[in-house]
C-alpha cells in the first residue's frame, strides 16, 4: 500500500497545533486519483504508486492530470464534513482516526479518467484547488474502473500518525 502526507498537508497540520496560525478546515474533500496521473511527470501512477510526498496538489493537477474531469460521466469531489470522523484510537506504534465510509457519486457515464488508483484528501470541492493533505491507493494496490453508468466508488479514509 502506498500512502503519505503531503508536504504541504503537513504544513497545515502544524499551522493547527500550539504555536500555529492556522484556521481548522471543518470540510475536506476525497478526489479520485486515476491512471492518468504521473510521479513528478514521469512515472505513472499505479495501485501501488502515489504522488510523492513533495507534490503540490495544484501543480500536479493542471500539470499531470490525474482526476477524472468534474462533471464528466457525473463524477465530482465528494465532501466530508468533521463528524463523518471517528474518534482516534490506538493502532500499531501511533493513533489513527478513520473516517465513515464515504461515497462518490454513481458513474453516469464512465469517468474521463476511468482508472482508479486511490484518492486525495483536499480542501477544495473544485478539480485543481486547494491543497492535498494526503493521497493514498487502495489497501488491495486494486485498480477500480469507473467505465459506465451506475457504478459508485465507495472509499474509507483514515489518518494515521505513528512517531
């Protein structure tokens, strides 16, 4: 499995803890991550690969591609609101907090990325916007396609920090 926070997730993570000067986002965003996608331009995306952790969600975006296209074959960002949010818990060497199983939108039409690889946590509902926290693929490194109408991807997110 692959996953990681992004820098700039991190960022604003540490902008809300003591010291910082951050303001606490109360609804992020889940964005499919497809097949069209690239590492840094070059090395494509996989069920087993993900953006790096230095990759800014805007630039990789308009640069890379990497969503399917809001609007195409009904896809859009799904919300999720603070309360879809467990309470953290202690998992392995750290707490992880995992989220109500969320899901997009049914499919109809097939995606104009139909290759599904994972997802990106992000603070904008508009495709290009906001900053990433985070991607991760799926636990199975499955890819799911989203190539026809009524079809729903179903995704449950969680963070994790271990030190």
């Amino acid at each position: 499995m692959a996953e990681n926070f992004t820098d700039e997730g991190l960022d604003r993570i540490l902008n809300n803890a003591p010291g910082g000067a951050g303001t606490l986002d109360t609804t992020l965003y889940l964005a499919a991550l497809t097949t069209a996608g690239t590492v840094e331009g070059t090395t494509p995306l996989t069920g087993s690969l993900v953006p790096n952790r230095t990759t800014v969600w805007v630039t990789h975006y308009i640069t890379r591609g990497g969503e399917p296209t809001i609007g195409t074959g009904a896809y859009a960002r799904k919300a999720v609101v603070n309360s879809d949010w467990g309470a953290a818990a202690t998992n392995g060497s750290g707490r992880r907090r995992t989220c109500a199983q969320e899901s997009f939108a049914a499919s109809s039409a097939a995606w104009s990325n139909p290759n599904v690889i994972g997802y990106a946590v992000a603070t904008a509902s508009t495709a290009g916007a906001g900053v990433a926290y985070g991607y991760a693929n799926f636990d199975d490194a499955s890819t799911v396609a989203v190539n026809a109408a009524g079809i729903t991807l179903q995704v449950t997110p969680f963070w994790q920090l271990d030190i």
